[in-house]
C-alpha cells in the first residue's frame, strides 16, 4: 500500500458535488441507448479533442478538426494536424489502459506527442517552470524526483479507497504539479483523468468536460494557483466538479435534441444542410433562393432555428446575430448528418 496521501480538505461544496454528480450520472446512465449513438459518441469525442487542444493554443476549429479525422485536406498548421491525429489516437486506446501502470501513462504519452517532441513517452530530464505571459506562476520539481513522485502518486492512484470522483480530480492536479514530462502534461492529466472516470462509469469515456475547461480557462489556472498556494489540491478539485457537473447538465439537455434531428432530421432541415454542403457560408438570402423559399418568417421557423438549435449549422458572427454580414456554415455535426440524410 502507498505510504503517500495527497493533501486535501474535504469540503462541504465537495460532498455537495460529488451528490449532485451521482444523480446526473445516473439519469444519463438511464437514458435509452438509442442516444448513445456512435456519431454522438464521435461528436463529443471530437469535442474533446478540440477543446483540450484549444487550451494548448491549438487554433483549429471543430469543423477543421472533424474533417482531419475524417481524412480530408485542411488548411492548417503540420504541427497542430499532428496534435489532432495523436489525440484521437490516444483517445480511442484508453479502453487498454489501467490509470495506475507507469508503462501505460508513458504509451499515452508516447501516442499523444508523437512525432513532436524528441523525448515522447519519457520523463522529463530538465527542470521546467510554468509561464502565464512572462510571469512564473509554477516551479516543478526538479528532474531527479520525477521518477520517485510518479512512483508514489500512482500507488496511490492504485490502493486509493477515495470516491474516484475525489480521486480523478486530485490525481490531475498532483499530476501537474510534478509536470512529469517535458511537453504535453495539460492534456495528460485532462487525458488521465478522463481514463480514471471512464472506468468507474463508462458514460463518462465521451463526456467532452474539456469543453467547459475550455470555456473556464482563466478559472481552471486560477484553481491550479490557489491549490498551489493552499499546498493541497481542495480549490482546483472543487473547479473540476463543477467542470464535471456543467458537462453533465450539457450532454442532458443537448442529447436529445442531437440525436434527433440527426436519426430522423426534417425535409427542411435536410434541404438547408445540403444547401450549404459543399458551399462556402451563405447569407439567409441565399440559402432561401437554395431552397426554393420566398417567405422569410417560414424560412427562419422551419428551416433555419431547427438546425442552429440542433447544432448544424453555425452563425459566422455569432456575436452579431442580426448583422447584415451574417453567414450560416455547417458545423462537423452538420456534415455528418448531411451525409448520412442524402444516404437514407
């Protein structure tokens, strides 16, 4: 059994979290398998993926990484297509993996900065401080206790009796304290911590927490900061709940509606989705000569709120809804969907 505790205080916002996200997880678990579709599963995946490269300074959109792994040619920097290909690899093998083995968190590694990192699936060999702007926020140990801190953090990942709500979170952050590697450890513990949830209920292997983190980030440093300064992990794994909770309450509400339009999307909704497949953005003008409509009112009720309400299409200016500029384009759900109504 592993002699090291982490430190952390058990608070009355977490037990109320930990409460809220049993029951979530429960009415998610409940839900009929018809909306664990394998495109939903893919779209949250892909969501994931994105976001938690987004917070990395990745630029790529949902739609540019959708179409990556879907094998098309994207616009985009070699660097940030690779990180893309690695993650969804890395993603899609955490069936195979136990959260405690050393050896599998290297592999991760290994899969997740291949081809660009010299030293992928090592430990780091150098010191490393971490940076918000020129401002030093994190010293990491030095690379002599690498090994010794991952040894003791993952034995007691392995004899833990915590609940692995509690556990996930304050591995994550033990996990970035240390930085064990030279490169790649945000989306290592975001990664790991998802392995973690995953096999203690297997809903949560595609719930795109990421997202919100993404959503969240200044909070999400703020939290790894106060942790640091507390010298326990309590305020970030009280962020991480939140994460969860949030992520949670967001895959209840848009499952549905998702999964719906998607198994039997509308005449309507179809021809406004292949209207814009293949074309650049098109203005509400053009899409309706698209479709053959003259009557707007019709148009935006039928056609044009049940797609942006599904997540199919996208506004280009979303923070100017009514500009006369405004574009409407597919998003990745968009083109899936797309395709498979003109295969139907």
């Amino acid at each position: 059994m592993s002699r090291y505790q982490p430190p952390l205080t058990l608070t009355t916002r977490i037990l109320a979290l930990i409460a809220e996200i049993s029951e979530q997880i429960g009415q998610l678990s409940a839900m009929d398998d018809r909306r664990q579709t394998p495109q939903l599963r893919r779209s949250n995946r892909i969501r994931t993926i994105q976001a938690s490269l987004a917070i990395e300074n990745n630029t790529l959109s949902i739609e540019q990484v959708t179409a990556v792994l879907a094998g098309q040619r994207v616009l985009g920097l070699p660097r940030e297509i690779q990180e893309v290909r690695n993650a969804f690899t890395a993603y899609e093998s955490m069936p195979q993996w136990q959260p405690s083995s050393r050896s599998d968190l290297l592999q991760a590694h290994e899969l997740l900065m291949r081809g660009l990192i010299d030293d992928c699936g090592q430990l780091r060999r150098a010191g490393v401080g971490i940076y918000r702007g020129e401002k030093l926020v994190h010293m990491a140990p030095p690379p002599s206790r690498v090994g010794h801190l991952m040894d003791d953090l993952l034995a007691w990942l392995a004899a833990s009796d915590w609940h692995p709500l509690i556990t996930s979170c304050v591995f994550h952050y033990e996990f970035e304290f240390i930085h064990p590697f030279a490169d790649g450890n945000g989306r290592m513990g975001r990664l790991w911590q998802t392995l973690i949830l995953s096999q203690w209920r297997p809903v949560l292997a595609y719930l795109p927490v990421e997202a919100v983190i993404r959503e969240q980030q200044d909070d999400y440093y703020a939290a790894l900061s106060a942790a640091d300064q507390l010298a326990e992990s309590t305020p970030f794994v009280e962020f991480m709940l939140r994460a969860l909770s949030l992520a949670l309450l967001e895959a209840a509400r848009s499952e549905p509606v998702t999964d719906q339009v998607t198994d039997q999307v509308t005449d309507q909704v179809a021809k406004l989705l292949w209207a814009l497949d293949g074309s650049g953005p098109l203005k509400v003008s053009e899409l309706m000569t698209e479709v053959g409509l003259a009557h707007k009112a019709t148009f935006r009720a039928n056609y044009l709120k049940p797609a942006l309400a599904a997540d199919l299409i996208e506004m280009t200016n979303p923070e100017s809804p009514n500009s006369p500029a405004q574009r409407y384009r597919l998003t990745g759900l968009g083109k899936q969907t797309a395709a498979r109504s003109r295969s139907v």
